[in-house]
C-alpha cells in the first residue's frame, strides 16, 4: 500500500507541490521552479489525496503567506545527503524576518570552507519556504540563488521585511 501522497497549494507566488510520506512533509516546492521535473516525476509515485498533514501545512502555509505564522511547526522528512540534511537544520535556525550569508551557514555547520556547497545544498532543499533557504544571501547582501526564481526571494524576504 503506497503511503506517499501528494496535494497542490495555490500560494501567492505561484502553486506549491506538496508531498507526505509517512505523515511527514518531504516535498514543498514550486510546481515550476528548478526542481519540476524531479517533483513531476515524484508525483506519479504518490496518491493524490489531500491527507491531515497536508491540510496542517496549508492551513500553516496561509498564516506565512498572511503574516500571522512566523515559525512553522510540521513534521518534515527531507531527504538528502548527510551534509545537505546539515545544512538544511542549519537553516532552520534563521529566525522570520532575518537572514545570514551562505559563509555564516557554512561557519554554522563548522565548515568555513564550504560556502559554495552550501550554495549548493540550499538549491536543493526540498522543502520550500518551510525550509527557509529564501533567508540565506550573499555576503555583499546580494540576493544569490533561489531555485524559485530570484523574483520569489526578493518577495519572501520583503512579506517578512527582512529587506
């Protein structure tokens, strides 16, 4: 019996593709962003039926999108190597409303060295906005990166004015 299902989410940026499996969120991403064809793929493997998790990450989700949620409380299952899974706690840590650069993250996860792979880590988060890599940037305070589109970033940080 599959126990993967998937919803749709229709935010303010565009639809968000969510996936549970076992009762926790391993997917939240843009159903057009960098990933698509990864989610697309993942989709056909799971039942579409909107499922108690899904409704508690929608119902969290309109709170972000409306201002009233400033930290998600779901929970997640994201899969990934052992330094993205690091990276992606590491992210975690940044409180609504702020944001840290790829070199502090890399620092935070006690590997100064890694700034890149962070970078690169980030573009792989699974989980979109709940996951918040829109809050890392450059340096330079450069918006840098963002498998949603740079567009989307800049919209996420000024909805949480950290811009």
């Amino acid at each position: 019996m599959n126990n993967s299902y998937y919803c749709e989410y229709q935010s303010p940026l565009g639809a968000l593709t969510i996936i549970c499996k076992n009762n926790h969120i391993t997917h939240c991403d843009y159903a057009d962003g960098k990933n698509k064809e990864e989610l697309k793929a993942l989709r056909e493997t799971c039942q579409h039926k909107k499922v108690a998790i899904m409704d508690s990450c929608c119902s969290q989700l309109d709170g972000y999108f409306n201002g009233t949620l400033k930290q998600f409380n779901l929970p997640l299952a994201p899969q990934g190597t052992d330094f993205q899974t690091k990276v992606w706690k590491a992210l975690t840590t940044i409180n609504y409303g702020e944001t840290k650069s790829y070199l502090q993250i890399a620092q935070h996860i006690k590997n100064p060295k890694a700034c890149r792979a962070v970078g690169a880590a980030n573009g792989r988060n699974p989980i979109a906005i709940i996951i918040p890599c829109h809050r890392v940037i450059g340096s330079n305070h450069s918006l840098t990166g963002y498998a949603g589109g740079l567009k989307r970033k800049k919209q996420l940080l000024q909805l949480e004015q950290a811009l």
